[in-house]
C-alpha cells in the first residue's frame, strides 16, 4: 500500500496525496502514455493487512522516469514533447509494488529547464540531506532511487561515502524509457524495491540493481551505452542476485562504506575542485597547467597501463605538485590496481587502486576535505 | 639470426633439401639438449633473478605455512620447455618445489606434508579425507598461519569445495596449481606458488573460506570454475568475480563470502573413512534416463542433475535416491520452486553440477530429509 507514516514526511505525503488527484482525474489521459505492460496475465491479488516493510521511492529523474513515442523508439525520448514519468505514474503502472513494501514517494528530480551554469552538485547535497534524513526514521526499512544511467554509478558512489545508514538504499535505472517496447524499467524497478526491502541488503553499502545482478556502488560501471547489460563490477563482480524465487547475496563489500565512512553524515556545501586527465600517445602536459590555472586542488590522471603518463604530462605534473595540487593516478584499462610502487612514492603520486578515475575524483574531492597529506590520502584510498 | 643454418634451410623444396633440413635439425636438437644439459645445474628458468621479493622478514616472524602437495600440473616436467601438453616427464617432489623457489624461505617457514604426486583426474574421496585431516590437524596448531595446497587443475574446483565444506579452522587455505608445467619457459607455477603462500599468510585472507590462487587472483573455491582448457586465466567465479588480488604491493580483498563455509560448516568428516557414492547425469536432447538407472543399480544414494528423465527419477526415489537438480549452463541459479518441491527433488543453487555432488555427499553423511538438504543448498 501506498502510505507514509511518519511526520517526517509529511512533504511528500503532501505531494503524493495531491498527484494521487491528478492522476485519477487525468487515468484516461495518461493511459496512453502508460508503460508497456502485457494484459495477458494481470498481477496477482494483494493481500491488505499483510505485515510490509516501508521502502522510500524516491526518484532523481532517468530514462526510467521518461517517455518516448512511439513505443519502438528506444534512442531519442524525453524532451519537451514528451512529458516526464512522474513517481506517482511509476505506482499506478506497477500496482506489484505494493505487494512488497508500504511505498513512500519523493521526488527528487533536478529542475527541467536549469538556469545556465546551475552545478549539480546542489543536486548531490539536496538528495545526501535527504537520504541521512530518511534513513534515519525509524518506519523506514530501504530507499530506493532512481536515476539516469550515464553518471548513476557516481552518483552511487557519492552516497556511498556519505550516507550514514545501514539500511539498504538502492540505485536503479532503465536503458530504455518507461513507455518503451521489452523495457527494462518496470522489471528493474520491482526489483529494486525488493533488495530494498529485504534484510539481507543491510550494511552493504549503497547498492545498484539493474537486469537481475545486485552490485556495489564502488565497482559498477556503465560499459555498454545501449544494451540491458550495461552494468558490470569492474574486477570483482556482482554480490548478488534479484532472482523471481528470492533476493540472494553471495559476498559483501569488504571496502569502508555508508555507516563506517569517515565521510557519513556530513552536509557538503561544496567540494575542492578535481579534474580528470586522460594520458594517450603524446598527451601534452598543458592541459594540466590549464587545470591548474583554474584553480584545481587535486588532480586524477587516467594513466595508460599502471597508470603511466606521458614525458610532457610527468613535466606538467611537478609543477602542479610544486603549488600543491595533489595527484591520484587510475588506469584507463577500465579494470586492475594502480599499485604503491617506490618509483611512484618518490614522485609523490597516489595510487589510485582499482577506482575508475570518475570515482577517484569524488573520493580525492571528500579526501581533501580533510587533508592533503599524501600519506593520509593513500590510506583513504587503500580503505576506501 | 638470419646466417643461423636452420632457419636458411627451413623452407626445403628437395628430397635433398629435405634430407639436409633433417640432418641440420637434429644437429640443432643435439646443440639444444647438450646446452640443457648444461643449464641444467643454474636450473631452466629464464629469469630465475628477476622475481620480485616481498621485503624479507626477521626468521622470527615468519608465519608457519603448511604446503600439502598432491602434484598436478604444478609439479609436472615435460619433455621439453615448450611442451604444454602430454607432458609426461615425471614429476618434481615437494622439496625440489621448494628448491626451485628460495624466496619463499624468505616469507614463510614452510612445512611440506605430501598427500601424494598424482594429476587431479586420479584425486578420490580418499585423497580428499587425508588432506582435509591433515590440513585440521596442521592448523589446530596454535603456531600455523594457513595451509597452501597444491592440486592439478582439471578438478582442483572440486577439492577446494571439498575443503571449504570440511575446514575446521578459519585460518587461510590457498589450492594452488599452474596451467603449464614445471619446467616450462613462462610457466605460471612458480609466481602462483609465491602468491599462495603469501595469501596463506595474509590476516585478511583470514575467514574467506578457501580460496583458489592462478594468475594473481584470489578467487573462492565455491564460486569459481576451470573455464578454459590451457589458458592462464582459466579460473573464474562466473557468476560473481574474484574476492581480490594478489599485487606486488599487496593483498588485497573487495568482497567477502557470505555463505557458510569451514569454520562455520555443520559437515565433519574427522571419523569418516569413506563418503556416500553421489554421480552426475548430463542432459541433452533424448536423453531417456538409462544412466539415472545405471546408477541408481551401481548403488548412487544421491544423484546429480543437469535436466531429468521424470520416470527414472521417480524409480530412483522410489529406490531410495535423492536427486539434486543442477544446471549444464555454468553460471546462473536453480531457482526453488513449487513444481520441484511436488517432484521432491532439491534445487543446486548455482552450484555447478560437479560442486552440487560434493555437497550432496557430505548432505548424505547426515541426513537424507529432503526439506534439510534443500537447507544444506541454500547455506552452503
């Protein structure tokens, strides 16, 4: 069932009661842009007075929160000619849900048309409060959230750090809009909401399940643009599975997360600025000396191999060093460590361990809240 | 290079031709083995200098690592140092392994206890009791670190299961093995061995469960399975991913198993000298169930499937037999589910065929109660 219990969310109750309106009033309307669903086999009875956990579903917009038409097209939806899939939409075409959990929404989506320059972190620090709020009310057992798939794993990653709770939170996403033909998006949701409801997601860290696999919100990554198995585990794998007859887990992370994060807790105004640069044949170093001009406080190189970069690039790194800028090397191999080594000791460089470098910008960002020890910031990235 | 006699000659276009390119051949090969010979005392190793040494430790704090050999392709020789296949050239004793690694003296205090020299198609239930009592035994011993074991690959999976279900101890244990022999050059054996004993000797690795060691890998004995027939990362846990790593820096972990495992195993096999006799039946189209019967009638008290024959499951059941249903696909879960449950058959998880039986086998030593063993599958 569809209720909120606690005064703490009185906001969204708010909100859920007066889209609940609209969207009956709107039911015939709206039906054509209903998701894909087949009539064959209608969902199964729900019973009212069984005992439910209490899943937040919140959402942070994504090609799962959007319409395409007509059905087939699966690459160019959204748009202004397409309105939005809002959370009380995902709820009418998925009455499933309320088999599993009591479902609270919240929206959380970014405004549609943002003032130019509007950074998203304020995005990131709006859903961080409000995932430490909502985890910290006692009616609630799991958060669901949703969220375009192309920068989902940051996002993820970021919350990870951050969020101080042992509740599940689970990130999910569509590769293809709502209202798409085979979509992913209803199943992937359903399935989101049951990690989030099972007891077995506890003190895992921020999750991600997508197309059956659960995965950490450390090693997930997109590796296709387009195909319904887009998410992997860079190195180490999934941890679990959201298969028809249960949720199951194979491992647990053993990397600091959410509860036992130095990072948990606080409300980020802003982070330090950290740029990414990737090394290739040749790479000049002056990209660098560019970044740093702009003021960057640490700097992630993508490094070919073990994380190597070019003479040029080498050059452009000392000076940087020489203003203080503290570096982190990643590999663009998409997978392996950046190993402690003594030649990369003496240049003062930080090993980055297996990070994509997208992630050890945000891990360097939080780190250099803190310190700018390099010694104290290889700790957090051999911890974290 | 290009004045060498054999390669000028290696294209013969002439009985002639042909007759000089045999004669200059074996030449070569006379040249070849006489230098063998000769770098025989240094050993054939090409690099034997270039090995990266973890930072030797005062002989004091040294860990006490048992290395159980049982041979495999790991102390395998063949006949030459390009031969990956067939070798059959002997095989090297735990102490010429050892011989063959003084690094290691340099990490660990090892202690050699050999189970036997056999490749891994020869390993039975017998084998497995002996190492697994040896193994408790060892690291009952206050004074031990972990154990290391070396095993041939083609059914190392099945033994590390074995342990991992059997282990009293949460201390590492590390199955070790090479996918190209002792002596061959860029043979993998040597760095595995290295990294084993350093995994045994990790205290992070400490509670994983028994874990398997090729190619810098840390992967659990549960979840992986050979995947390749001849290549060096042949090992892999399909369905999850490696636990972690075995770097020049260091020993790293991201995951930790959750199931029950070793020192959490409800199996004890201390006072057992044999195990229940449990076979696996394939699936394929037409397959009418005359292996089920075969077995059933060879005395099976469990059986393996990979897809069924309904009758000769029933006649089995009726015999008796518990049946476990397996998939052949290598990756992916059994799901429970109602219509197994009327048939009575337990549902394999994503154990592997081959892993479903040792579990199985060792359900049988304690209960033949289909709701405990279905139990059993979903613990272990």
């Amino acid at each position: 069932m569809m209720t909120s219990r606690s005064s703490t969310f009185s906001l969204c109750r708010r909100r859920m009661l007066v889209s609940l309106c609209a969207a009956t009033s709107l039911l015939s309307s709206a039906a054509l842009l209903a998701q894909e669903i087949p009539k064959y086999a209608p969902p199964p009875e729900i019973d009212p007075n069984a005992e439910r956990p209490t899943v937040v579903l919140m959402s942070m917009g994504g090609t799962i929160a959007s319409r395409g038409t007509p059905r087939l097209n699966v690459t160019n939806y959204g748009g202004p000619e397409n309105p939005r899939v809002d959370p009380e939409d995902w709820y009418r075409d998925l009455p499933e849900l309320a088999g599993i959990a009591n479902i609270v929404l919240e929206d959380q989506r970014a405004p549609q048309n943002p003032e130019p320059g509007r950074s998203t972190f304020e995005d990131w620090r709006r859903v961080a409060k409000r995932l430490n709020e909502i985890a910290k009310d006692p009616s609630v057992d799991g958060i669901v959230v949703t969220h375009g798939t192309n920068i989902m794993a940051e996002t993820a990653y970021y919350m990870n750090l951050v969020v101080d709770t042992e509740k599940p939170i689970v990130f999910v996403g569509a590769q293809r809009p709502w209202t798409g033909l085979s979509g992913d998006g209803p199943r992937n949701l359903y399935d989101a909401v049951r990690v989030a409801a099972s007891k077995e997601a506890r003190g895992k860290g921020v999750l991600h399940a997508m197309n059956q696999y659960i995965h950490t919100a450390r090693d997930v990554d997109k590796t296709s643009a387009y195909r319904v198995d887009t998410f992997k585990d860079v190195d180490v794998g999934a941890i679990g599975f959201a298969d028809p007859d249960k949720i199951v887990f194979y491992r647990e992370p053993t990397r600091r997360h959410t509860s036992q994060s130095e990072f948990a807790g606080i409300d980020f105004e802003s982070l330090p600025k950290v740029d990414v640069v990737l090394a290739y044949r040749d790479a000049p170093g002056y990209v660098i000396d560019a970044m740093v001009s702009n003021g960057v406080e640490g700097l992630i190189i993508e490094g070919t191999g073990a994380g190597s970069l070019t003479a040029g690039q080498t050059e452009a790194v000392e000076r940087a060093k020489k203003k203080g800028v503290v570096v982190v090397a990643t590999a663009r191999t998409q997978g392996g460590r950046v190993q402690a080594t003594p030649r990369r000791a003496a240049a003062g460089i930080v090993p980055g361990d297996n990070l994509l470098p997208e992630k050890a910008r945000i891990l360097l960002q939080l780190a250099l809240t803190v310190t700018r020890d390099p010694a104290e910031i290889e700790r957090i990235f051999a911890e974290y | 290079m290009t004045s060498h006699p054999f390669l000028r000659s290696s294209r013969p276009r002439t009985r002639d031709a042909i007759r000089t390119f045999r004669s200059r051949s074996l030449q070569c090969i006379a040249v070849l083995l006489f230098s063998g010979l000769a770098a025989g005392a240094a050993g054939q190793e090409l690099a034997r200098a270039a090995m990266p040494v973890a930072k030797p430790m005062p002989e004091a704090a040294r860990p006490k690592i048992g290395l159980f050999t049982t041979g495999g392709t790991i102390q395998s020789k063949g006949e030459h140092r390009q031969k990956l296949m067939e070798y059959g050239a002997g095989r090297v004793t735990p102490d010429e392994l050892l011989a063959d690694l003084p690094e290691l003296a340099e990490i660990a205090h090892i202690e050699v206890t050999e189970i036997s020299n056999i490749g891994s198609g020869g390993i039975t239930y017998e084998h497995q009791l002996a190492l697994v009592k040896a193994i408790n035994a060892y690291l009952a011993r206050p004074d031990t670190a972990g154990a290391v074991v070396t095993h041939g690959t083609g059914t190392l999976e099945e033994t590390a299961y074995f342990l991992n279900l059997t282990v009293k101890s949460d201390k590492p244990v590390v199955v070790v093995g090479a996918m190209r022999p002792f002596t061959a050059v860029s043979r993998d054996g040597p760095f595995n061995l290295y990294n084993a004993v350093r995994v045994a000797a990790s205290p992070d690795a400490r509670d994983m469960g028994v874990v398997i060691m090729l190619n810098d890998e840390i992967n659990a004995a549960r979840d992986t399975t050979k995947s390749n027939t001849y290549r060096l990362e042949t090992f892999v846990a399909r369905d999850l991913g490696p636990l972690g790593y075995a770097d020049s820096d260091r020993i790293v972990f991201y995951r930790r198993p959750i199931y029950r495992h070793t020192h959490r195993s409800e199996f004890d096999v201390s006072d057992l000298t044999e195990l229940p006799r449990v076979d696996v039946t394939y699936d394929y189209q037409e397959d009418d169930g005359v292996a089920i019967d075969a077995f059933v009638a060879a005395g099976a008290k469990g059986i393996v499937l990979t897809g069924s024959d309904a009758e000769a499951v029933k006649r089995g059941q009726a015999a008796g037999v518990v049946f476990v249903q397996s998939d052949r696909k290598g990756s992916g879960r059994v799901l429970e589910s109602a219509r197994s449950r009327e048939r009575g058959i337990v549902t394999a998880d994503n154990l592997p065929p081959h892993k479903a039986r040792i579990l199985l086998r060792l359900a049988l030593t304690k209960t033949t109660d289909l709701d405990e063993i279905q139990r059993m599958f979903n613990e272990y």
